[in-house]
C-alpha cells in the first residue's frame, strides 16, 4: 500500500530542509570567510596569490562576518576566527544544531505521514 | 518480590516506550536503538582517536606537549591592521584539532551514557536473564572494558590528573593480596614511571579499544537479528550532539600566552571550563583536587573518599549482583518449542525466523523422504512461538500453548494497536 502523504508533513519537511541548509550554508559561508580572508590557515597562500585573485574573493565574499546574510541570527556576537580564537569553532557547533534541526524534522515528517495499522478479520 | 519488581519495571517501561512512540513512531523511536547507539558513537571514537593518534607522543616528556599541540587555541595578533596568527607562540596548535580531541571526548561520554542506558533498559524490561545470559555476562565485560579505556585515556593526557589517578590505581592494586604488588608494577610497565609507562597506558587504550569489538562479537553471536544501525533521524541526533558539544565545548588547552593576551577580556572566566586538560605532570607531585569526570571516574572518587579496601568492597558486590543477575530468578521452562518429525520438511523457515538461533537445520538420515531436519537447541529457546507462526506445516508446537491460542493473542494485541 502506498503511504499517504500528509501536506502537512511535506510542510514539515521542506522546513526543516531549509532551516537545515540555512544553518549549513551560514557554518559554511563563515568558515570559508574565516579561511579566505587570513589566519590561520590561509593567509600565507592569499598573500602569494595574483591581486586579482584576491580581489575576486573579497567581492564575492564580504569583508567582516557581521556582513554575512542572516549571521545575527545564528552568531549574535558576530565571531569569527579572525576576532576571537575562543569562537572558532561555531562553525561545528551549528553544523551540530543542523543536524539536530534535521532529525527533528524527519521524525516529524514520519510522525505526519504515519499509518494506523488496522486489521481486518 | 523480585519478580514483581521486575514485572512493575518492565511495565512502567514499555509504557513509556509507547508514550514516546505516539510522538516520534515506532521507526525513530531511539529507545529502541538504545543497544544500536553505544556501537555507532564508538565508531566516532575510532575515527576521532586515529587522527589524535598521527599526533601523539608516547613519552613523559612529550605526551602532554603533544596533547597540547593538537588542542591549543592560535594567538592572533594584528600586524599592519591584518589578523595573523602570532609566530611567537611556539604552541599554536593544528587545525580543528580540538574539535577532534573533542570529539573524542563527548563521544566518550555519550558511549558510556548510551551503554549505561542500554544496560538499564535492558534489566527493566526483564531481557537479561535465562537463554539471554550471554549477552548479559558480555555486556557487563563490555562496561568494565569501556570503563577501563576511558581511564587509560585520561592518563595518557599526562598532566597533573593523570599523575593522580596512577598513584590511586597504584594504591587500589597493592591493596590486594598477593598478586597486589605485581598488579600495580604491571600496570606502570615496572617498578617506577617511566617513558614505558606511557607506552604501557597506549597500549591499554588501544588493546582495550579493540577488546570492545571482539565483546561485540561475543554479545551478538546469539543474536539473529541484532539491531546495529540506529535509524536515520537517531543518527542526525547523536551526531548533531556530539557536533554540537565538541564545537561548543572543544577540548582546548588554553595556554599561558593566550591567556596573558585576553587578560582584560571577562570572557576568559567564561571560557576556563573549555580547559581539558590541567598542567604537565610532576613526579612525586601529588595533586589533591582532582576534576572527577562523573561517567569514568567514579571508582578513582571511592578510592579516594572510602580507601583501596572498601572500594574494592563496593566494585566486588556491584559486579558480582551484575553476574549473577541473570540467574535469579529461574523461571519455569516447560515450554521449550517441539518438532514433530514426521510433519517437518526442513524447509528451514522456523530457524531462519529464530531471533535468538535456537533452532539447528541438521541432515537426516539416509533415505527420508526430506533432507533436513528442526532441532531445537533447549538452552537458547526463549518458549515466544516465533517458530510456530513461521511453520506452514504445523510441525513445531509449544507443548503448553496451542498455535491458535499465539494467533489469538497476536490479534488481541494488534486490535490494540500494540
């Protein structure tokens, strides 16, 4: 038998889909921040790049956290790496809560879309 | 008395298994992957432990250094208005390597939570005793392994904890009779600390670690079907944890420098429960205050509040009660399932159903109309009916319950939406 789907379940879902890829697309988006714009891990291979280059990813990607879309919601103190070493790794932390918010979500979806079993003498 | 209480136990948890049910389905329910969860968070623990690995240095002068390397924060400095990472700070650590270390950490804890959770629903739900014996006498194994490696991971840290914790390991080993003296040198790899002795510790936490798998083995070899994946969602919620807390609470070793340079910063207060790790050891330096980790540490805590004598008293009676658990008490085994000879064709469906593979396929003896033969191995059967429902030949038979009866009850059970 084929297992209704419950609209509100498919509600559910696309949610927690999204709140999950906003969540690791902030972790990402700051992390790449973190790593393109200095220390510590690239700062060496951006100094021996062609200026051009570099002036690409700084269009591309803003200068301060702060400037990142939706950042305040996930990062009030607007951290990164490069300002604080103690906040360097939210970047884990969110990517943790997003996989939390996932799981949320598919129990939920299973709880919408759940069958009653009936049985038929 | 003790069968009530069991009984009481058992119901009490099954209802709260069906409260959680009504909430996150049967499919995602994590209580039913409560066994399945401790095995899934040990592989984070293989994963994260053979990347600390690459890094660590066996050796009293190195261990915590190199532990120190892997975890600390980098200095930053600003330098012609750039953020750099200060060059100076001869202990800038690696990348993400706290995060690893953390990893490590939090899923250390979350294996022992999870396999002491597995282990209590496992006794409320009255699922240890009789032909469920081995899995019980190995998963009691199990928890003094995993108890075991934890300790040896703290002591490979080498700071003033682990110096702590070998003089009490020490103290608690002499105390025994006998082989007391020889337990304890064993432990240390001789007489006195030495670079061996860190290598001895490494070998303990690595030899222990794969222990673990062979108990595995041993706890699932009677076990047809024994659940070993979580379900999906569980997976996302055990990783989002471990994620969540190694990013939040990294296992870092804030050092003299980074403190020195965030001095004025109030955060620092908040930040001191980041430390997992206290300063190197000192030989001969006994620290008194020791952080007593509540999940690996407790015998070290009644070593230390009660003496060697009466915590090897309390350590003995608690594992004893956990060994002789499932024998007590014994139930009534009239109704071991039976195999009518002549109606059985060896179709092999009752011992492929058997969750606990009590039933043996054995050849026949030369000429029978059929090759195989149902035998039921007594010891393993747990008398559920399983086998009844899977014969299309009404072949095998409780003595003591009818098939019709097993039908009937299924029914009932089903009209109630059990």
């Amino acid at each position: 038998m084929k297992t209704p789907r419950n609209t509100f379940g498919w509600i559910f879902l696309a949610t927690g889909l999204v709140i999950f890829y906003l969540l690791a697309a902030s972790a990402i988006a700051t992390e790449l921040n973190d790593v393109l714009h200095g220390p510590p891990f690239t700062s060496m291979v951006r100094d021996h790049m062609p200026h051009f280059l570099n002036a690409a990813l700084d269009a591309v990607l803003p200068l301060k956290v702060q400037n990142l879309p939706y950042i305040k919601y996930f990062n009030p103190q607007h951290l990164s790496t490069n300002d604080n070493p103690f906040e360097q790794f939210n970047v884990v932390k969110w990517m943790g809560w997003a996989f939390i918010v996932g799981a949320i979500a598919d129990i939920g979806t299973a709880y919408l879309t759940r069958v009653k079993t009936q049985v038929e003498e | 008395m003790y069968r009530k209480f069991l009984k009481t136990t058992k119901s009490l948890t099954v209802s709260l298994e069906k409260g959680l049910n009504a909430l996150t389905t049967q499919e995602h329910n994590p209580l039913y992957f409560h066994g399945a969860l401790p095995l899934y968070i040990f592989w984070f623990l293989i994963f994260s432990g053979i990347m600390l690995w690459m890094y660590y240095i066996p050796t009293l002068e190195r261990a915590w250094s190199s532990v120190n390397y892997i975890t600390s924060l980098p200095v930053l400095g600003q330098v012609d208005g750039k953020w750099v990472t200060d060059a100076t700070n001869a202990s800038t650590g690696i990348p993400y390597g706290a995060v690893v270390r953390g990893v490590h950490r939090w899923g250390a804890a979350g294996m022992m939570i999870a396999t002491v959770l597995h282990m209590l629903r496992v006794y409320f739900t009255d699922r240890h005793r009789s032909w469920r014996w081995l899995p019980w006498i190995s998963g009691v194994g199990l928890l003094a392994v995993l108890l075991f490696v934890g300790v040896t991971g703290y002591l490979l840290v080498w700071d003033n904890r682990a110096y702590a914790l070998v003089v009490f390991t020490q103290e608690f080993l002499r105390s025994l009779p006998l082989v007391g003296g020889a337990l304890a040198d064993f432990f240390v790899a001789g007489g006195q600390i030495t670079d061996y002795t860190l290598t001895r510790f490494f070998f303990f936490h690595i030899a222990g670690a794969t222990l673990i798998f062979v108990l595995i083995w041993v706890h699932f070899i009677r076990l047809k079907y024994p659940a070993v994946t979580p379900s999906r969602a569980t997976n996302f919620l055990t990783f989002g944890f471990i994620l969540a807390a190694a990013g939040s609470y990294p296992a870092v070793n804030v050092t003299k420098e980074l403190l020195e340079k965030y001095a004025s910063d109030s955060r620092i207060t908040q930040y001191s429960d980041y430390i997992a790790s206290d300063a190197p050891a000192h030989i001969g330096t006994l620290v008194t205050n020791i952080r007593y980790d509540a999940w690996y540490m407790f015998p070290y805590y009644l070593i230390d509040k009660l003496g060697a004598g009466w915590a090897w008293a309390v350590l003995g009676i608690a594992v004893a009660l956990l060994l002789v658990a499932p024998f007590y008490p014994k139930d009534i085994r009239d109704n071991i399932a039976v195999v009518t000879e002549a109606k059985c064709t060896g179709c092999t469906f009752c011992s492929l159903d058997c969750p606990f593979e009590a039933i043996d396929m054995v050849e026949r003896t030369p000429g029978s109309k059929f090759k195989l033969i149902a035998v039921v191995n007594e010891a393993r059967c747990s008398q559920c009916g399983v086998c009844v429902g899977a014969c299309p030949f009404l072949a095998i038979e409780l003595p003591n319950t009818h098939s019709k009866t097993i039908e009937a009850d299924v029914m009932a059970l089903l009209d109630q939406g059990a």
